[in-house]
C-alpha cells in the first residue's frame, strides 16, 4: 500500500505544465528518433542528454524516459508502413504488420501495434512499482562483495546465454571493461593505460562510444544497403481504433504471454529485440492455424510489440534497484542520472524517495499520453519518411556530433565518436556483439571498484565471495551460467548415455 | 583503425574483401593493443598485495583474456576458411560507405577550424547537392535553417557552448 501513496505523490510531482510540455516534447522526439532509421533508442537518447543538462533532474529524467517510450512506439511506424524496421526490436513487428498494410489494413495494424506497446508497459510498470521498492530493500543490505557477484551474474549471464559466439562475445565485453579502465584509478589514485595523452585522463566515455556504436556506425550501415523508403500512406480513424480495440480482449493470452516474456528479459539482460521475437514465435507455436502468420495477421502484431515493449519497460527495473541496466538505452538513461550526480541502486529509494516515484508516475503518465500522441500523428511521421535520406543523413551525422561534443566539450570525444562509428560498423558485419560492451563499459568501473573493496575489506581474500549464503549462491549462478553452454552440453551427453540403458 | 578494408584496388569483380579477411585484421588489431595495453599494465603493477590487487591487476587480466579470446577468433578464422569467404562489402557498397564517411570525417575536420554551425551547413548542404543530387537552393536552404535551428536550440535556449569558428566571431559571439 506505500508503494500506492507514493505513486500519488509522484503523480503530484508531475503534474505541472512544465513537466507535462517536457513530456510531450520528450515522446515527439522519441517517436522521430524510432523513426529515422540510424537514430535508436540509446543513441537518440545520448544525442539528447546535453539538453536536458540545465533542467533539474527529475523534469530531465522524464524528458530522456519519454523519448524513449517514443522510440519505442515509434520503431513500429516504419515496420508497418515501409516494412523498415525502425528499431531492431520492430523487426517481428514486420512479419504481420506489412502484409496488413498491404491490404489497406495499415490503420488496424498502427492501432494494433500501439495499443499492445501500451499493454506491454503497463504491465511492466506494474511490475516495477510493486517489485521495484521490494528488490532495493533486500539490495540495501548488500555490501561489495554483494554488488561485484550481481555485476559478475550479469556479464556472465552475457557470455553464458548470448547467442553470439562466444569468443566474439568475450572480445565485446573485455574490449569495453578495459577501456572503462582507461584513465585515473579510482582506489589507488594511479594513471592507467593513459601512454601520457591529457586527452585520455578523463577515460573513454560511455555515451560518446554509444553515439558512435551505435549512431554514426548505422548510418554507415543504412548508406550501404541504400534504403528504398517506399511505403502506405496512413491515417487513424477513429472508428478503427474502436474496433480493434473491441476485438483485443480476444487475443488475452497472447497479449498476457507476450507481456510476462517482455518482463522477464527485460530484467534479465535480454532485450527487447529478443523479447519480440519470442513473443512472436510463442504466438505462432500456441495458435490453432500457425500457417496463417506472416500473411497479415493481427495477432501477429500484438505479440511482439507487447513483448518488445514490456521488455523495453521493465530494463528500468535494474537499473533503478540494483544499478544494473536491462538495456541498451537504459545503460544511457543511468549515465543520464549520474550526471546529474544521482546515483540509481538501493540507496536511491531511500535517499531521493520523491525522484523515484516521480519516474516511476512518468512512465504510466508517458504512456497513456504516448498512446494518444502516436494515435493522432502517424500521417506526419509518415510523411517524415518521404524525406530523401540524403537530406537526413547528415543532419544525423551533425546531431550525433553536437551529442558527442557537448558531454565533456571536447573535440576529442567528436573524433572518438568517429573512430567508435567505424569500429561499431564493422563489428556489426562481423557479428561482434554491442550490447556487452556498452553494459562493460557503463559496468566496468563500478565492479572493478566493488570487487577491490571487497578484496580490501577480505584482506585479498577470494573466499569472501562464498562467505555467507546470499553471495555465495549469486556467485556460484554466476558461474553456472557462465559454463552453461559446457554444462548444458554434459547434461544432454549424461541424458544421451542414461536413456538407452533404461529401455 | 580508420579503415579496415583494403584500399581499393584496381577494377576487379565486385566484391573488396571478405568477411574472413576483415575478421583477421580486427583480430590482429586487437591483438596489438592488448600486448600494449598489457604491458603498461605490468608496469604499473600487476600484482597481489596484502589488501587485494593492485591497480594494474584487473586491467591486465583482462588484456590476457581479450587477446586470448582474439587469437582464439584468429585461429578459428584460419581453420575454418569456407566460412570466412562471404564478401563484406561490395565495391559499390563499398563506395557509398565511403561517400557518408568521407564526408563525415571531413566535417569533423572542419568543426575544429569553422566551429560546428558552418561545418554542419557545409556538410548537410554539400551532402545533399553531391551524394542525394538535390537542387542547389533546397540543399544550402536546408542546411541553413537547420544550422541556424540547432545554433537557436543550443546556443541560445539552452545554454549548450558548442565549438565556433570566425564567422561566428564576426557577429560577436
């Protein structure tokens, strides 16, 4: 019931002219940045941070969450319009969602798709509110040893499950941990890696490398498959909002499925691209005629959207608890709050009661007002789109310049961008994941920091991560995960030799 | 590692390289930086004190690990040659990655000498004019307004300095 009362107060917080105009400017940037493709979620965001450095934190923290609600909305225009997806995490969105606009359902189909995100979060703000308080309780009680077996868990749930290969997920991840390392030790005072350039002092930041990874990187990519943007044109009765809406309640396990896997990759760092797939796949396994999917489907809509979007949602749920992000762009909005010297994990819950909940109101608050924002613009965005790319290329190029030079006002972050735009693109065509090593990279200091406090506090002693029941089985999960492909493949050879001598 | 593709040979069949070679230069580039990396780590101090590592322990472990998992990559490029034989990039490709890059990297030349506005009006107009084939007036339009649109949002509304070169000088500011 606390959790209630607080949520209220939050309400209360927000509700200012102020906060609410930020607000919608915050989804109208969102849904232009899912749209163009080369700007996503985390890059979009990153670009955006500088302008929110003069707000107060939480009117900035809720302009950054609304771009990225947008964004997430926004991916879905172009996979149902254009079959582009927008975001990685729209390309299920494609399988149903073209073939429908295809037969003059583009309206049902845009209906569809935000109605589900709007579903999908909902669930995962439920699940934040209710679960969020809970989870930084229990944390407050963790000591370093603690949070460097919860850092550990994480990269190795990484190595362990990514679909990658390993060695090239490895690569990913060492590569960002070391250059977090760059610069001024945090514990002894010590230069690092630094070879006497000013420049590398300040070490390698976060949110230039993501811009580049991430920004500069897919527009090269975007420039090389030379994007045709031919697409349907669309407007929203409402009319059809009603009656798909009307039809929706049909599709309750879909949505409801759809929704529980979002919410647990979310807070497992998974992803939102992984969830829709998923959310797509299931719905095709439990559905009676799964032939029909891909032939425009509403169903097919419905569940990866909502997934996606659960998924997108309830990343924040770490990331505000226990200061791990779920996601791409949740690593950014946790950058984003440190910058204003916030520092998200268990402490945030007690020490900046009025900040969380705030957020958290945000998030219903954002997406209802998204949902009715997206409702009513589609026909504009779409037409954005009929921009030759030509024109949009470089104003990306210069948005994501003006992002990486505002953070710290150096050049040398701008050629940094550059020289992580290219890096990211060819790690991309050669299938090395990005996502392990922004988490390293955002992660790195603080599990470095972790596990030498906990060896000083231990006197260098390892056993310290088994010393009492808590660490010790977060450590050794950590470790199961990380062997698990090993583990799983001596299961399946134990299973192989069991079976024969039973029959 | 600005360019990891080959310099563009003579005319030759479409595709500049492929996926197995691009792979072992990124390999043996990373392999370079985690032996130097490694070593200025050692220097600093690699070892176990009484109270837990030193400063240079984790990085270094970490450059052992990364140039492990990259000789691994190295290997497995070599042995299994069939799958390193998809092309990367096409010569077409190829170009048009240039032609966004090329730019690009020009622009951020310019932005130390011109400041960010003239560099992203040259950019946005020259990129539009030469790669998209816009008309002359829509291209500097565009690039005009968009420039003078980002000076207004940051410059003046929200209190972003950004890099400025002489013709900013010129009205003072």
């Amino acid at each position: 019931m606390e959790a209630l009362t607080l949520l209220l107060h939050g309400f209360a917080v927000l509700i200012t002219w102020k906060t609410l105009s930020l607000m919608m400017v915050g989804l109208l940037l969102g849904v232009f940045v899912g749209v163009l493709p080369g700007l996503g979620g985390p890059n979009g965001v990153a670009i955006l941070l500088p302008l929110t450095f003069t707000m107060d934190p939480t009117a900035a923290i809720v302009m950054l969450s609304c771009i990225y609600w947008g964004a997430l909305f926004g991916g879905a225009i172009t996979s149902i319009l254009f079959n582009i997806p927008g975001e990685a995490w729209s390309v299920a969105t494609t399988f149903d969602g073209y073939p429908m606009a295809q037969q003059g359902k583009a309206a049902e189909a845009l209906t569809a798709a935000f109605t589900s995100s709007f579903i999908g979060s909902l669930v995962a703000v439920l699940l934040i509110t209710f679960l969020a308080p809970g989870i930084a309780a229990f944390a407050l009680r963790f000591g370093p040893p603690e949070f460097f077996a919860v850092y550990f868990l994480t990269f190795c749930s990484f190595v362990g499950l990514g679909r990658e290969a390993k060695h090239k997920t490895i690569i990913s991840m060492t590569l960002g941990l070391l250059l977090a390392a760059v610069g001024m030790d945090t514990v002894s005072g010590q230069l690092r890696m630094t070879f006497g350039f000013d420049a590398l002092l300040r070490g390698v930041n976060f949110l230039v490398a993501v811009i580049g990874l991430f920004g500069i990187s897919e527009i090269l990519l975007t420039m090389e498959e030379r994007l045709a943007l031919r697409g349907h044109a669309a407007s929203i009765r409402l009319r059809v909002v009603l009656k798909v809406w009307k039809e929706m309640p049909r599709y309750w396990a879909t949505l409801l499925r759809s929704s529980a896997i979002g919410c647990w990759l979310g807070i497992t760092p998974g992803g939102a691209i992984a969830a829709s797939f998923m959310g797509y796949n299931l719905a095709k396994r439990f559905a009676k005629d799964p032939s029909t999917f891909g032939t425009g489907r509403i169903e097919g809509v419905f569940a990866p959207e909502t997934a996606a979007h659960a998924s997108g949602t309830s990343a924040l749920l770490p990331m505000l608890a226990l200061r791990i992000p779920g996601s791409g762009t949740a690593a950014v909005l946790l950058g984003g709050l440190m910058v204003w010297g916030l520092n998200p994990g268990p402490l945030l819950f007690v020490e900046h009661k009025d900040f969380v909940w705030a957020v958290i109101a945000s998030m219903y608050l954002g997406n209802i007002v998204g949902l009715v924002i997206v409702l009513t613009t589609v026909p504009i965005f779409a037409s954005i789109l009929r921009v030759p790319f030509a024109a949009v290329a470089p104003m990306i190029i210069v948005s994501c310049a003006i992002g990486a030079y505002a953070i710290q006002n150096a050049m040398f972050d701008v050629w940094l961008m550059l020289l992580f735009g290219v890096a990211g693109y060819v790690f991309k065509k050669i299938g090395v994941p990005l996502a392990p090593f922004t988490l390293a990279l955002v992660l790195g200091n603080r599990s470095e920091d972790a596990f030498r406090l906990s060896m000083i506090g231990a006197s260098g002693d390892l056993r310290v991560f088994w010393s009492n029941g808590l660490v010790g089985s977060i450590s050794t999960l950590a470790l199961i995960l990380l062997f698990w492909p090993l583990i799983a493949r001596i299961f399946e050879g134990a299973g192989r030799l069991l079976r024969p001598a039973k029959t | 590692m600005t360019d990891v593709e080959p310099d563009e040979s003579e005319d030759r069949s479409p595709p500049v390289t492929t996926t197995g070679k691009v792979e072992t230069v990124v390999y043996v580039l990373l392999i370079a930086p985690s032996l130097v990396l490694g070593y200025d780590n050692v220097r600093s101090g690699a070892g176990w004190e009484k109270d837990g590592p030193q400063s240079g322990y984790l990085p270094f472990y970490l450059c052992v690990i990364l140039g492990g998992a990259a000789l691994f990559g190295l290997v497995s490029v070599c042995v299994k040659r069939a799958d390193g034989a998809k092309t990367f990039v096409t010569r077409d490709q190829f170009r048009r990655v240039m032609q966004v890059f090329v730019p690009t990297f020009l622009f951020c030349v310019a932005m130390e000498w011109l400041g960010l506005y003239v560099a992203s009006f040259l950019l946005i107009a020259g990129f539009m004019r030469f790669v998209g084939r816009i008309a002359w007036w829509k291209s500097l339009l565009t690039g005009f307004i968009f420039s003078l649109a980002m000076f207004l949002t940051f410059e003046l509304a929200f209190d972003v300095l950004m890099p400025k070169g002489p013709i900013e000088a010129l009205f003072g500011r």
